[in-house]
C-alpha cells in the first residue's frame, strides 16, 4: 500500500512533466540561454576553489596543496588593503550618489518630449556614448584635460587662469572618473526607466489632468510612483556590485602619480593575478568581493521588503 507522501510527490512530479510536455518549445527556446548560464556561469564556480590552495598550473587542481584561509589572512593582513578598501568604495559611493538619479532624471526629461521624432533624435543621442570603448573615451579625456595641449586649460589660459594638472592631481581623480562614467552611460540607463514608464496607464495622467495637476504634480504623483520598484531593483543590483569599480576606465586613467586613490582591487587582481602568477591569492581577492556583493545585495533586498518594496527575489 502506498503512502500519501509518495503519492503526493508521484502526482507532483506528473505534473512537472505534463507542464514541460505542454510548454516544450518555451523550454527548447530558453535552452540556450539554461546552458550558456550553466557553462560559462555556474561551472566555472568551481574553480573559486583554488583560494584556497597554493595553486601551480604544473601541478594542477587535484594535486595542489590545501592552505584554508591562508590567502584572505595574508590579504586581510596587508597594508594596501585599507587603501584598496577605501579607493574602492570611494569611487563606487560618488557613483552611486551622482551618477545613478541621472538616468531617473533624463528619463523623465525625456517622457515629457511630446514631439515622437524629437524624441528619438534625443534619445540616439544620448544612447550614443555607451557604444564607444573607454580607450575612446580616456583619448578624449587626455585630449580635454591634458596640461599642456588640453581644451580646457587653453580655455583657462585665455580668460587668464593658470593651469590645472588634472590628470596628475590626486585630488580630480575620483571626481574624473565619476564624471567619464556619467558620459558614457547615463543615456543607456534610461532605457529600462523609460520603458517602465511607458506601462504606466494613461489614463492616470488624464484623470489628474481634468483634476488640475500640471506636468511637475504628474511627475511627482504618477510617474515616480510608477517606477519606484524598477529604481529599487536597479539600486539593490548596482549595490551588490560596489566592489566592482571597473577595471579598464581606471586602469587606462591610472598613472604613477595617482596611483595611490587609483589603486582598487580589480587593478590589484591584474597585477598580481595576471602579471605576477599568484593565481590563489588573486582567486582570494576576487572571492572576497564577490562575497561582500551577495551579502549586500541580501542585506538591501531585506531592506526593501521591510519597507514594503517587492526587492529582487
């Protein structure tokens, strides 16, 4: 006789298969995707694993030495690692307070374009600079504000100021690289606002229409509440990535003389995983920023619950 329980899990398991049998070709569609994840996501997860061991390619996987904690306790212990902490987190913190409302800002600029073919125009515009590389992009920068051919110290020069040495200054640095980021990528950040708010009912706008409110109150009352689950998700996901400062735009900015707010972990991984071979104490470092990412994104996402938001997951 049949328990209930391998009953339940029999008429559970049924139904799996009747609803991959009647939604087979979504499941065959989404196969690609399953397996690109699964591939080059989920697999090579398992090499995280030489952080902690004394990693030799000549001896490979299986037959290097187990060390523990070895390398976090030797990266912990580091002098540089205040440095890196703090240069990290600086550059992630001013883009996060000014570069991440911009993309809210332009979209909703942008939403109160009437004209459809203005809009477009605007639109391409601002999508352009994410399409440029960042060797592009630092070229340019080196073009502007460079002490001796730049744009902008010949303008200082004519209207009688003296030089500045941006490139070379420690204390512009940071504020470059927020300023770069923002070029770049703040019209492509709209593209998600922007479609969040064309699922907006428009029926809302004219009802507070007929009662009186103007373009600011609809933006304030409608808009923005209509969008605030998709700024929340997008705040959680850019604060699991707060370690990551993005290794080539500071890389190609980075010289000897600002070397010292320059250097993040990602330049730090490079010169010691790539150039130096010390691929276990570099897997070490990189696993420690990944690990900071899943704790803040799961601590922001409890947050936003708490307060009512539907979060992430």
């Amino acid at each position: 006789m049949s328990s209930p329980l391998s009953v339940s899990t029999s008429t559970k398991r049924s139904r799996i298969w009747a609803g991959i049998k009647r939604d087979k070709f979504l499941y065959l569609i989404a196969l690609p995707g399953i397996l690109y994840f699964l591939i080059f996501k989920y697999v090579p997860m398992w090499g995280v694993l030489i952080a902690f061991q004394d990693y030799s390619p000549y001896l490979g996987f299986w037959e290097s030495k187990w060390v523990g904690l070895d390398h976090f306790l030797r990266f912990f212990s580091n002098p540089e690692f205040l440095q890196l902490f703090r240069n990290t987190m600086a550059i992630n913190l001013l883009s996060l307070v000014f570069f991440f409302p911009l993309p809210i800002l332009l979209s909703l600029m942008l939403n109160e374009v009437r004209s459809a073919a203005y809009k477009k125009l605007l639109q391409s515009v601002v999508y352009l600079p994410h399409f440029l590389s960042w060797v592009i992009i630092v070229g340019i920068s080196f073009l502007l504000l460079s002490q001796g051919d730049g744009v902008i110290n010949k303008i200082l020069i004519q209207m009688g100021f003296p030089k500045i040495d941006f490139l070379t200054d420690k204390n512009y640095f940071w504020g470059i690289l927020t300023v770069q980021s923002i070029w770049k990528e703040a019209g492509w950040g709209t593209v998600i606002f922007l479609a969040a708010m064309a699922g907006i009912d428009p029926q809302q706008y004219e009802a507070a229409t007929i009662d009186g409110a103007g373009r600011m109150r609809q933006m304030w009352h409608i808009t923005l509440p209509g969008i605030r689950s998709v700024i929340i998700v997008l705040l959680i996901l850019r604060i699991g990535h707060i370690m990551d400062v993005g290794f080539e735009q500071v890389f190609l900015m980075m010289n000897g003389a600002v070397s010292e707010v320059a250097d993040v972990f990602d330049t730090y991984v490079y010169r010691l995983g790539v150039k130096q071979g010390q691929f276990s104490f570099s897997t070490a470092v990189g696993l420690f920023k990944s690990v900071v990412g899943l704790l803040l994104v799961i601590g922001a996402n409890r947050l936003a619950k708490k307060f009512g938001e539907d979060g992430v997951y």
